[in-house]
DNA sequence: GGAAAAAATTGACCTATGGTAAGAAATTAT
DNA sequence: ATAATTTCTTACCATAGGTCAATTTTTTCC
C-alpha cells in the first residue's frame, strides 16, 4: 500500500486525510494461484485491483467456450472488469491468479468517490487512465498490422517475466491465435 | 462550441470564468472533405479536436504501405493522436475529413492546463476517459471473438449512418480485414 | 517420488481471409 | 455531360492460422 501511496506522491502532493482515506476504502490481500477474484456472469461487479506483487489476468469465454484475454496484471498495474463497472451491468469478465498474488482491493463505488473528498486523486487518475488509452490505441493498431509472430515478440518484450507464471494458451488468447498456432510460431523462432 | 459546453453542463456546474476559458483555447473551423488534419510522421502533434459535425477518420500507414484505421470520429467524438501527445513523439496516426467537417480545435496543452486552472473540468474529463477506455476494451474483446463478418454487422450498428461518408476501405481497415474481403462479406449478406 | 491431471506439441487436414489482376461501377473534376 | 480517376467487385490461387486427434511433456498433488 505504501508502494502505491509512494507513486501517487512522486507526482503531487497528497493531504495526510487523502491518504487515510485512500487507506480506509482498501485492504491488502494475497490470494493463492487459481483464484478467481471475479467470475464472469457475477451479478456485480465492485472491486478494483492493485497489483503489488504477482500476475493476474482478466478475460471472457465466449458462446463458443473459447477464452480471450483481455489483460495481464502485474506489478503497479491495475485491473478489474471496467465495462461491468462502467455499464452497471453484470461480469462480463473473470479475473484469476495466475500465480500467488498480493493485491489492493478497492471498493469500486468508494473509490470513484474519492474523487468529491479529495480532488486531489484527480489528476493521478487521469493520468494513469490517459496512459492506459494510449496502451489500448497501441495494442489496437497491433492487432491490426502485425502478424501472430511478430505480436508475439512485441509481447515478450513488454512483458519479459511473464513467460513463467503464464501458460502457453494465456498468451496465445491474449495475442488472438490458438495455442496450437502459438507453438508452432515458438518452434520457428527456435529454427532461427 | 454552445453544444460541448452545454455537454459539460448536463453533468455539472461550470463557472463563468471555466466556460470562458473554453472558448479562450479553442476555435471553431470547418474543413474541406479530404483535408488532413495531421499528418503521420510530423513532428508534433499540438491539437485535439472535438467534432461538430462531419466525419473523420485517425488512421495510420504501415510499413507494406497498408492503412489501418484507428478510429472514426463523428458529431460529439474527440478525435487527435493520443499516443503522440502522451508520448511527446512525431505523429504516429494522420487525421483526415472523410466529407466537409466542422470542429472545434483545442491546442493539447493548453487543453491539459485547464485542469490545474479549472479543476471544476476534471470529472467531465474523468468520465470521458473511462468510457473511451471501456469501449477500446469493447474492441479489442471484439476483435479477439468475432469473426469479420460478425464485427461487420456489429460496425454496422454502432455507426448506422456512416456508410454515406466513408469508402469501403476505410471499413475494411478498421475491422481488420483486406477491402476485397469486405466486399465479400458484404456480398454474403445480401444473399441471405 | 510417482500417479494423475493439465498443458504443450505435432501431424494431417481444413477454412477464412489475403494477394493479384482485370473489369465494372461510382465518384470527381473539367 | 463527359472524361478521368478512384473505388468496388469478382475470379482464381495462395497462405496463415484453425481444427481435431494422438502423443509427449510438464505440472500438480497425494
């Protein structure tokens, strides 16, 4: 928590109530590998996650019983189901650990109050949600010129640890290809 | 101009002096179908504009010379190269009309300094940006489990009365498929 | 440490979509 | 209106990636 309260301070000063009140809407807690934090079809959704230490990943079975990845969480990044939150509709999204995880859990509602108490949260968040639009706009024109192959070197660099707690298929359904084609991709990086 | 102000206004109070501050950055233009509003590869990016009325398109050229589209913007929609502005880099996207538009065009930075003048501005930009955001995971969830036919009618729906002003590759390019495979696609659909 | 379960690989085949090129249709400019 | 230009369609073939099933490898858990 103080890793977070950290890096929202490196950019802007925060009031002594700020932070406890940042304290007071959350908790620390570590959840085993394999659990699912949200279930996809929940009636609500009011949880937002911080990542302190670990990987979590958010994605949808669709009617075909395929998964898609949406996100990986690790590190200092937030995650959570932001079209059920945002529609006010049910999970449209599951969220699992895909290793023994450490997380801040916000209440969903509280946090978004936060805003009328204290102003000053405002522009972190914008910031931080400005960044993520530029990190989606990314991943959009990605998935639009380049190939399996090379979509799945980008991701090796931008997530270069996460081969370890990820299975094959995780990344496969993040990347939009199957696991199959995914293995085939590995095998002709390895030729080369 | 009147109607992104009243915009604000439906979900909030703005003062005077935040409203004439609005108009102090901005100015209403109107361009030709056809105009490139940014260009990709220039070297800044300093303007972001909010649609009046028309249609553009963001889009960017790749390598092989193929075009993918980012994003329409119609009546209501902003519209700018976000990852250059975020990333402080030469233009990554163009911007062109795609028929006669009218805009209001906000210099970025200026833009940005409202909110440590205007504070009264950040929940307005709050809730903009997380529904972007939300509607870029739609995408991208979409684009992961649809096939192009099915991301067609879905296109089709979300923007009815575009097809009057775009070509069919601008379509094309922003589902993800070549403009031959439009085609089709659109050919299969008259047939049913 | 070994059995059971889960995941990854591989091969054979299939399908959706891409590439190319030519002609038809629509749009734009004169 | 007509010519020039751009866009769209269509036919044919090519290919990246998907599907299914069998096998091997890795991981999990008593």
């Amino acid at each position: 928590m103080k890793a977070l309260i950290n890096k929202i301070k490196s950019n802007q000063d925060l009031s002594l109530e700020a932070e406890a009140y940042l304290y007071a809407i959350s908790e620390k807690k570590t959840f085993s590998k394999g659990t699912v934090l949200i279930k996809q079809g929940q009636a609500t959704v009011n949880k937002i996650f911080f990542v302190l230490d670990g990987c979590l990943r958010s994605y949808c079975v669709d009617k075909n019983g395929k998964e898609h990845t949406l996100q990986f969480g690790i590190k200092d990044w937030w995650i959570s189901d932001y079209i059920a939150i945002h529609n006010n509709e049910s999970a449209t999204l599951a969220i699992e650990c895909l290793k023994e995880s450490t997380v801040i859990v916000f209440n969903a509602k509280k946090l978004n109050n936060i805003f009328t108490q204290f102003p000053e949260y405002e522009p972190f968040l914008r910031n931080l949600l400005e960044r993520h639009v530029v990190s989606l706009h990314q991943r959009i024109l990605n998935q639009l010129q380049l190939t399996a192959s090379e979509r799945y070197d980008l991701f090796l660099k931008q997530y270069p640890d996460i081969e370890q707690f990820t299975r094959n298929y995780h990344i496969a359904s993040y990347l939009g290809v199957t696991q199959e084609s995914l293995s085939r991709i590995r095998v002709e990086k390895i030729k080369k």
